[in-house]
C-alpha cells in the first residue's frame, strides 16, 4: 500500500529510492517500471541504458507531478 505526505521540497522527493523493475524485452533490450509512480516507464537496449532511462523518466514524472501540486507516493517496502 502506498502512502502520501505533505508535498516538501522537489529535492526530496528526488531523493527517494523508488523500487525498479527491470524486464528483458523479448524483442531485445530491456524495459524498467517504477511502480509506485504510474506510468513512469522507459525502455533501452543494454541494462545500463535503460537504468538512465528510467533515472530520467523518474526525475520528470517527479517534477512534473510536483509541479502540479499532486501527492506524490512514497517508495513501497
């Protein structure tokens, strides 16, 4: 189950270790998902491209909900 907080910084959300799911795609490559934050999904063609990948598709899916003044959830157990 997800929780929420108060919105506070954007630096702290950005500083939370959000739990990956990293799947090879049977196509080739890969594709990541971080759960906790629907929708915030990438892919690559080596693990070490799509971990950035995904690291960027989390920075922007934080800021933009930040933005928007939306709860943001906390990384799940």
């Amino acid at each position: 189950m997800n929780s929420t907080v108060e919105l506070q910084t954007l630096t702290d959300y950005l500083n939370l270790n959000y739990p990956i799911v990293l799947h090879a795609d049977p196509e080739g490559g890969y594709v990541a998902e971080i759960k906790d934050l629907p929708g915030c999904l990438t892919q690559g063609e080596t693990i070490e491209e799509t971990m950035k990948n995904i690291n960027e598709a989390r920075e922007l899916w934080l800021e933009t909900v930040f933005e928007l003044g939306k709860s943001i959830p906390l990384p799940s157990d």
